[in-house]
C-alpha cells in the first residue's frame, strides 16, 4: 500500500455488514485503514461497528469502534465528538448508510417505507455532513465522501422503491451542494454513485423475495440492465478504491463529482 491516508482520521458512518462478508461500509473502513488512516468504525449495530474494528486491528492497523445510530442527530454529533476527543479531529467523514428496504409502484409506496427511507438513505447523510463539517473546519479542511445509487438517475425495474431513487437522488444534490459552500474552506464533497454490487444488504433482499441458493448466485453473476464492462457486478472493492482516490490527496482539486462506479450500466444502450 501506499499510505496515500497516513495520519489521517477517518469516520466511516454504516462501516458494519447486514451478513457475513465485506459490505461497501465495512471494504471502505478496511481500505481506509490499509492506506494509513485512523477509522472510526461507526455503525447503529456495536456487534458489526466492533467486527469491522477488529478486523482492521488484526491486520495491524488503527481503528475504534463506536455504536450510533446515523438518523439521529445526537448521535452523529456525539460520534464525531468522540473522534475529535479520542483520536485527535477529524479529516474524512464517509457517508455509507443506506437502506433500499420496501418497494412497489409510486401510488401503492407505503407513507412509512418512504418515511423510513428518506431517513435512512438522505437523511443519514445531511445529519453526517452536518456533524462533521465544524470538525473539518476546525482542521483546516477535509474530504467528505458520500455514497448513491445508480437508481438515483436511471430506473432499474418497474415498482422499485421509489424512496430509495429519491433519496440517493438528493444524496448527489447535497453533495454537490456541499461541494460549492465549503470549497474555499478548503472542504472537498464528493459522492460514488454504486452500480450492480454484490453485498450482504443486497444478497439478503434476494433471500427476502425467496431467491436463494443457486438462484441467488446465477442473480449475483448478473447485472440486470447488460453491463457494458465483462464483469456484471460492482464489488465492495470497487467503491473502496474509489473511496480512497476521493479521500486521498490524489483527488485535491476534484470536488462536487458524483463519481459512477458501475461497469458502464449509466452508458448501456436501452
């Protein structure tokens, strides 16, 4: 590795997994880490904030666990306090909280899975911003790396979660947002706008829907829409080499990108 993030302190919001093996959150804490970043693994679940920690630790590198839940204000607040107080400030804040739970046609869209998605997916994110930002201004500057979906501008299927395209939607505008408020306080706001990938997250809505065993990987080994790049799924590997481009000084005149990481699906051909 080259320790493009030496001595830097990194918060990464949702850094757990919903199942086993690496999810965006959990890849992009480790990848954080590998490249010599402080992280602070914060997830609303201690158990999977603690396995994320641990596994960074027992590759020898630094990192704290912090249980918080990313809708509450509180505890954004109290998350980043702690990283300013335990670990010395703050200098990347990574937004990975995301939910695409529920779905249906707009007019059939329940009033609570769109309540809960708004928090989970845009909301999280406003509150990390939010939280963070005085930390990174007291730093002198810092990079915020927020998370979307490419169902924020291109519909996959027909009576899927309307709230989830909204919110990743509003994800990307507030980044951008972000992006033109702090740039002369030397604040970099980017977003990675995830394609196809193969998580826990995603695998358990399959097994939801009743998709499972070799039905579940025949899903997992396809794209859906003809990626045009051979491999059809993104992989949380993916969106953490992109992560720590856009945390890295690499990237120090690059802000206000939504950043797709998709194999192409935003370029296929209808």
């Amino acid at each position: 590795m080259s320790r493009r993030l030496e001595g830097k302190v990194a918060v990464v919001i949702g850094a757990g997994s919903s199942g086993s093996g690496w999810s965006n959150g959990k890849a992009v804490a480790a990848a954080y880490a590998r490249e010599g970043a402080i992280v602070l693994a914060v997830d609303f679940d201690s158990a999977r904030a603690e396995e994320t920690a641990r596994i960074i630790t027992e590759e020898g590198h630094a990192a704290h666990a912090l249980r918080a839940d990313a809708t509450s204000n509180t505890d954004m607040e109290a998350a980043m306090a702690y990283a300013r107080e335990k670990l010395g400030g703050i200098d990347i804040v990574h937004n990975n909280v995301g939910s695409g739970a529920g779905g249906g046609a707009l007019h059939e869209y329940s009033l609570a899975d769109w309540d809960l998605e708004i928090a989970v997916s845009l909301k999280s994110a406003f509150l990390g911003m939010r939280a963070g930002i005085p930390h990174l201004l007291a730093r002198g500057g810092g990079a915020i790396v927020n998370t979307s979906s490419i169902a924020a501008v291109r519909p996959l299927l027909r009576g899927k979660s309307p709230g989830y395209t909204a919110a990743k939607a509003g994800v990307e505008a507030i980044t951008r947002a972000a992006a033109a408020e702090y740039g002369p306080n030397n604040i970099r706001v980017n977003c990675i706008r995830i394609g196809y990938c193969d998580t826990p997250l995603v695998r358990g809505l399959y097994e939801k829907a009743g998709i499972r065993g070799e039905a579940l990987e025949a899903k997992m080994k396809e794209g859906g829409l003809g990626v045009p790049l051979r491999r059809e799924r993104t992989t949380v590997w993916d969106v953490a080499a992109a992560a720590v481009f856009l945390a890295s000084g690499e990237a120090g005149h690059i802000t206000g990108v939504i950043l797709n990481v998709d194999g192409g699906v935003d370029v296929a051909p209808i």
